[in-house]
C-alpha cells in the first residue's frame, strides 16, 4: 500500500470519528465538543487531500512511464 493512501485513510476515519463523538458530547451539553470537532475536520480535510494526492501521483506515474516506454521503443527502431 502506498504511504499516502495509508495515511489518508487514517486521518479521514480519525476526524470522522472525532466529528462523530463531537455530536454525542454536543448533545450532552459538554463545550469540549467545539474543539474536538474542529479537530476532526482538519484531520479529515487532511486526510482526504492526500488520498486525491495519491491519485494524482498514480496517474502522474502512469503517464511517465508510458512516454518513457515510446521513446525506448522510438530508438530501438531507429536503431534497427
């Protein structure tokens, strides 16, 4: 598994759990619930920029190795 996929999962469950014990203490009238869910949607917003990341970088990935591949195939015929 890529570190970017691992990391971006993590964090996204962390700040949905977080925003999700955020509404319970909310309901029961506790002021931590303000913090606690601030935290949970960085922690998600975070988390779900490095999984579009890591979907950038594949296709990133994918193109160079592709142009890298004609261009070897390029020169082995002008070679031949």
């Amino acid at each position: 598994m890529n570190k970017y996929l691992v990391k971006g999962l993590s964090l996204a469950i962390t700040g949905i759990i977080a925003v999700y014990i955020s509404y319970d203490l909310m309901e029961a009238e506790n002021h931590w619930y303000k913090i606690l869910m601030t935290v949970g949607v960085i922690l998600f917003g975070y988390g779900f920029v490095l999984l579009v990341y890591r979907i950038f970088r594949k296709i990133d990935r994918k193109t160079l190795i592709d142009d890298r591949n004609k261009k070897q195939e390029e020169q082995n015929q002008e070679k031949e």
